[in-house]
C-alpha cells in the first residue's frame, strides 16, 4: 500500500513541499525516511511512527513540528542545534540525536512518554533539573562537556545512564535513580567511588579511564555482575577485599592498572574474587580457579600432599638409610596409633597412660616442636623442644614424615622417632592434628587413627581456659577447629577408626583403653564392652559387613597376650608373627583391591632393589598395564630371597636412589616450609607474598584427592632386618632418649648402625 505522508502528516491539511538545501529538512525527504506503519489514537487514519534521518547533514528540522505522531525520531549524525521541534511530539518515546551541536540541555518541552533519550557527541556543558522528563529510561549524555551530575532527583525510573567522556571529577546526584542497572562513567576525571551507596540496583558499572585508586565504595551494590576499571590507578590487590562479597560479581576489568604488575596477580584475584568468570576480559578456568584455593587456602588433603613431597624429596636428596624396624614387609606394615583431636583436648596425656599401662605393647612415639616448653613439659619425654633453625635444618635432612604449622610453630614427627620405638619390638602411639593425620596417610604407615573429640563444647574452652595457657585468639581457633575435625569425621566415612567423646577425660580413656584393647583382642572376660566409641570402619547398616578389627580368634589373642608378657626375642621367629598381629589388629581391613595394589608396588621396590629392572622411579611410575604384566610374569619374592641377594641390593639401591633422587631435585624444588599456612593471611591482609619458587610445581605434580599413590610409600630401602626389642619392656611413661638407631650403608654396601 502506498501511503503518502504529506497527506497523513500535515496537521493543517495543507502540504508545503521542501527540498533538502543548506541543511534544511524538506517534506519530501521526510515522507522518504519514515517508516513503521500505524494508526492514529482515533483509528480513522494510518500514520507513520518511525523516523530515521541519520547522516543528513541536516541543521534545521523544524519542519518536524508538522509530525505529532512521531513516537520514534533518529536524528544522529547531523548539525542540528535546536530540538524544539521535539516540543510538539507528545507522543514521542525515543529520541536519538547524538552527534550533532545541541548545546541546549534537553531544549524541548517533555513528551509526556519519553523513554530513550541519546544527546551523546554533543556540546552540552550543564545538565538541568529533568523532573518533568519523569519517565525517561535510558539517557546517554556521553562525550558532552559535562562536569557535574545533577537534575536526575525525579527520574525514578531511570535504568539506564552513560556520561561517559565528560568533565566529571566527582560522583553526586545519583541517590534517586534508585532503580539504575547500566551506568557508564568512563572517561571522566574521576578519584574516588563515592555516591553510589544508594543505586542497590546496580548491575553494570564502567569507571574505565578515569584515576580511581580504590574499589572502596562499591562493597554495598550487592547486584554488581560486572565492573570495568579499566586503565585507572589500582595498585593493590588486596583492593579486591571491598568487593569480595560482591557474590553476583562476575566480570571484573582490571586492564591498564598497576596492580597487574603484581606477583600472582590474577591467581590472588581469582582466589579473593571467586565467582568471576571473566577476569581482565580473560575466562577464568576452573583449572585458575582450583590453583588459586591450593594457593591461598589449600584443601587438608593438598597441604599434607605437599608436606609429604617436600619429606619425601629431602629424604631422597640424602645419603641412604635403613629403617629396618619400620619398613612394610609384604603385608604388615609396621603398627602405630594415632591419637587425634583439637588441642587440649587431653589427647597427649591419654597417649601417654596407654603406654603406660599397655607398655608390653605401646610407646610413646616424640614429636618435634619449636614452641617452648610448658612448665611441667620435659625435653624428650613430651617433644622434643628444638628451635626454629634446627626445625628447618631437619626438615633438609629429610628427617620428618611429617610436619604441620600450629598456632605459629612447627611440629613434626621424624623416622627416628618411630624407629626409635620400633627397635623395642614396639608399636608407636602419637598424637597430632589433623592435618598430620593427612600428611601421615600419604605415607606407608597405615595407623589406627583415633579422633577425641569434645561434645561439650563449653566445658571443653572452660577447661582450656583453666589452663591459663592460651591466648584468646588461639581459643577462638581451637574452638573453630572441633567443628573441622566433626565435619572431617561427617564427610570421610572411615577416616578415623574410632571417635570417642573426651568430655571427662578418665572416662576416655576406659574407652580408649577398651578400644585399644580391642583391636590387639585383649579384651577381659566381663568387662564392659559397650563404651561411648564409634567404631568408624562399621556404618553399621550392612549385615554383612566385616568388622573393624580382624575376625582373629580367642586363641590368636592368647597367643598375643602371652607373647606379651614376656620379653620378646628377637631371635625368636614367633617375633614376626608377633608384629604382624599387632598390626593386624591395629589396621583397618583392607579390600583385595587395595591388597593387590601394595603387592604389586612392594614387588616394584623388590625387584628395583635387587636390579632387576632399572631405576626406582621410572618402574614406580610405569603404567599400570606394564605394572601388573610385570607383577604377574615376577610372583611376590619371598623376604628372604630379597636378603639372599643383598650385596646385589645394595650396590642397585645405592645406583639408583641418588641418581632419582638428582633427578627429583632437578625439577621439584623444596618447598619453604613458612609459606604454608601464611599465604591467605598475607593475601587478606596485604599484598602477597613474593611467589614462592618450588610451590606451584609440587602443587601441580600432587593431586588433591587421592590418598594413596604409586610410589608414594615406597621408600629406596632393603629389607626389613628384623632388629627386635633390645631392651625388656620399660613401664616409663615414655621411651627415654636413645641414640639415633639409623643405619646407613656406606660406599661399600656395608651396613653400618650409628651409635
Ligand atoms: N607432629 C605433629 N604433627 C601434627 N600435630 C602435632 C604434632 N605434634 C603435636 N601436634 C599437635 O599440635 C597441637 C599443639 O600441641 P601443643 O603440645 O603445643 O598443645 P597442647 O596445648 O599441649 O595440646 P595437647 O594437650 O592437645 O597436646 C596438639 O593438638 C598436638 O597434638
């Protein structure tokens, strides 16, 4: 349908026909440039709504005030200076003149509807009051000359406001566009965040190019998805602290600031900042996101995998020694007990009576400490108290298994400690935190871990602060701590063996006792068996289901309990036998999976020690299709055949173990012990510290989640020599200082004890 617009448009009726010449919009060019079809309120005529007139060179379009129907006028790219026309559109909606010459400040008298207003690219250097204009939306007043905010107080429904490229130098007149989403203040003269508290509706804020040096002023616009920041003056990362609980944040714009020059910059940001997705217009992987939590806050898991690296690399890095005492035979790990809980809980103490009264059994296994000693403490009995230079000195010696940091000082638990025990035909009883009890379980030492855990937690901070001992910050932090060992015992069924309440401390005891007891089946007729401990290994559902200890019979338990009674010789070939008991009850059962899967490393290590197969690691780490081929073509060896063969041993272990051990230390460097644990703090409270060389490699060599690995409890070492209990059992409360018992092979392969 043709429709003429002179006919349509003319309020008079009449049509005066212009032609475009020197910028002045004519009829025709009009008619030419309309568009969207409509009707007039009255229904009787069609009209068009639509015009678009953009590129026109066009100056004076006053013949516009013929068109009252106009809801929609398009005008940018032209020389225009006056908008009156506009005045007689009441039923405009949107207006776009930008870039043109209007110098006027919204010249025109409001169209009652005016939604979208663009006066962009223009000349305007004050902005009026704009009450009348109450319905506008969307206002672009981008690359005026405007140097300050105002007139907005009425413009309520405001949602959209771009004043990019003004003169603005400070953010005011902003409190009531209350429902504003997008706002556009790049490219002004802006210092500060300020005035924005009340815009909650926030949700796109561009501040780039201005000379912001905080994020501080936008920590209250909860809606905020995305902020551009791009080329100001941020030099901190720790900036990012005022944002952290933007939760909806996901698109942050750093580009062009300083703080990207910081060491881990977008690591530090991607950890503090974890919703985000796009950072410096970069997609932030879940790979930054996972490296970033190992940075700053690494799971239990991560932290006791590097603690177990760092032990394994420095004891590689050393010359060879022999633990024998505790070294895995084919399936009895050596025994031990790992009494753990939040501090104070009395766990250390109950460590020490059970060895007491089961002392034919257990002995104290001595930690190293840097913290100094309580007044009743005893050096070598209770730790063994060493400074921080000797901590660190032994942890290059690669004398710990593990180590943890703990209320600002070191504790670890060296070989020597539990060889120490060992060597007296012992198992050993310790006591740490949980995050030891992590890092022991990536060693070959398969415990019996038993959490104390306080359920009245008031008497529990009552008693720890009757011990006059603990400053309150390391109250509110063993307080935090019980629920990280309940949510560990809710999340992880069967890491701990046992739990048991140490809210009265004897009766905990009697449970430990009883537990204890229990699992070497020395349980007395009659005694009550029903104490307040959960069995961890049992859900208790199935069954079916094996119990914790080993079905041994009465009778192996007598056999047990006669061999502890009296002084075990070593010479005796029940000795093992008894060992293997000791550790039969003392660890959980295993599925046959798991079973087949130590028997096919400890036959690795057998056959790299013998030289059969060349170096340790590279058969450690082979796949495991060669793996079981190898293990099938090669039936486990018997000890025996191992110790028949021993100079061979010898002179492969000392081949092999350096030359891995170079190997290691070529591309994994030691970890600084004193990062970990800090790096948070550091972050959250200033700029980080400088990246630690060694950190990151080892993070990435260690996957967070397993357990257990290949090659990770396999250590370069001979056969077990069964060495046996060389002093009659002592009641002490625990073992006495002794001579190292290490043993180490010199250039000739001879074995030779220190001390
Ligand atoms: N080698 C270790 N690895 C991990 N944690 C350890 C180690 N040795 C000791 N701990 C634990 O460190 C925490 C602090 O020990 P410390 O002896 O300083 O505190 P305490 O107030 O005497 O508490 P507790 O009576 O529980 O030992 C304790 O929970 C302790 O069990």
């Amino acid at each position: 349908m043709e429709v003429k617009q002179v006919t349509l448009h003319k309020r008079s009726g009449e049509v005066k026909q212009h032609s475009k010449k020197d910028g002045v919009l004519t009829a025709e060019v009009v008619s030419s440039c309309m568009s969207n079809l409509g009707r007039v309120g009255t229904g009787l005529q069609h009209l068009y709504h639509h015009l678009s007139l953009p590129s026109h060179d066009l100056s004076d379009i006053s013949v516009l005030c013929n068109y009252v129907h106009l809801q929609k006028l398009e005008l940018p790219h032209n020389k225009i200076k006056d908008l009156s026309c506009v005045s007689h559109m009441p039923y405009l909606v949107i207006l776009d003149a930008s870039h043109n010459d209007i110098s006027s400040f919204f010249g025109f008298q409001p169209p009652k509807n005016l939604k979208e207003v663009n006066l962009s690219h223009n000349r305007m250097t004050k902005m009026k009051d704009l009450s009348a204009y109450s319905s506008l939306s969307h206002l672009d007043l981008g690359y005026n000359c405007l140097s300050e905010i105002s007139g907005l107080e009425q413009c309520c429904k405001l949602t959209h406001l771009s004043l990019e490229h003004n003169r603005i130098s400070r953010i005011s007149g902003l409190d009531s566009p209350v429902l504003l989403t997008h706002l556009c203040l790049r490219g002004n003269q802006l210092k500060r965040i300020e005035g924005l508290e009340n815009l909650k509706s926030l949700q796109v804020l561009d501040l780039s190019l201005n000379r912001i040096t905080s994020l501080s002023g936008l920590q209250n616009l909860h809606l905020l998805g995305s902020i551009n920041l791009e080329k100001n003056l941020i030099s901190e990362i720790q900036e990012c602290k005022h944002i952290h609980d933007l939760f909806l944040l996901r698109d942050l714009n750093l580009l062009g600031n300083s703080v990207q020059e910081q060491p881990d910059y977008r690591l530090a940001v991607v950890f503090l900042l974890q919703h985000l997705t796009v950072l410096d217009q970069d997609k932030v992987t879940a790979e930054e996101k996972v490296a970033s939590v190992n940075k700053y806050d690494p799971p239990l898991d991560v932290l006791a995998a590097r603690d177990h690296m760092t032990h394994l690399v420095y004891q590689l890095m050393q010359p060879q020694v022999l633990y024998d005492s505790t070294m895995p035979s084919a399936d009895s790990p050596y025994p031990m007990l790992v009494l753990t809980g939040p501090q104070g809980c009395g766990k250390r103490e109950l460590a020490h009576r059970l060895c007491q009264e089961l002392s034919d059994y257990f002995a104290y296994g001595i930690s190293h400490t840097t913290r100094g000693p309580y007044s009743r403490e005893v050096h070598g009995i209770d730790y063994h108290f060493i400074n921080e230079e000797d901590f660190q000195n032994m942890i290059h010696m690669g004398k710990f298994i593990q180590t943890m940091q703990y209320g600002g000082h070191s504790y670890g638990l060296t070989r020597d400690a539990i060889e120490d025990v060992a060597r007296e035909g012992l198992a050993c009883c310790v006591h740490m935190e949980l995050e030891g009890v992590f890092s022991l379980k990536n060693t070959y030492f398969e415990p019996r871990y038993i959490l104390l855990i306080p359920i009245q937690v008031e008497k529990y901070m009552g008693h720890l602060k009757s011990h006059g001992l603990y400053t309150p910050a390391q109250l509110d932090m063993t307080k935090s701590r019980i629920e990280l060992y309940a949510n560990t015992n809710r999340q992880r069924l069967g890491f701990f063996d046992n739990v048991i309440p140490c809210d009265d401390w004897e009766e905990a005891y009697q449970t430990l006792r009883h537990v204890v007891k229990e699992y070497l089946l020395l349980e007395e007729e009659g005694e009550n068996n029903n104490r307040g401990s959960l069995d961890n290994t049992s859900t208790g559902n199935d069954p079916e289901e094996k119990p914790a200890s080993p079905p041994l019979s009465r009778s192996g338990s007598g056999t047990l309990a006669s061999h502890s009674a009296t002084a075990l010789d070593p010479s005796d070939p029940s000795y093992r036998n008894y060992f293997t008991k000791i550790h039969a009850e003392l660890s959980p059962q295993k599925s046959p999976a798991e079973l087949a899967s130590i028997r096919r490393r400890e036959q690795l290590v057998r056959e790299a020690v013998v030289g059969k197969i060349p170096g340790v690691y590279s058969q450690l780490f082979k796949s495991p299709a060669q793996t079981a081929a190898s293990s099938l073509q090669k039936p486990n060896t018997h000890l025996s055949e191992d110790n028949s063969n021993s100079d061979e041993s010898r002179a492969s272990s000392a081949l092999t173990v350096p030359s891995s051990a170079t190997g290691l230390s070529g591309s994994v460097e030691p970890l600084d012990m004193s990062v970990q644990g800090h790096t948070l703090e550091a972050l959250k409270g200033q700029t980080p510290e400088a990246h630690c060389p060694g950190t990151d490699q080892l993070a990435v060599a260690v996957s967070p989640s397993s357990d257990r690995r290949p090659g990770y409890d396999i250590k370069p070492i001979l056969p077990p020599i069964p060495a046996g209990r060389k002093t009659p059992a002592s009641p002490s409360p625990a073992p006495s200082p002794r001579p190292s018992p290490n043993t180490a092979v010199d250039a000739e392969g001879n074995v030779d004890r220190e001390g």
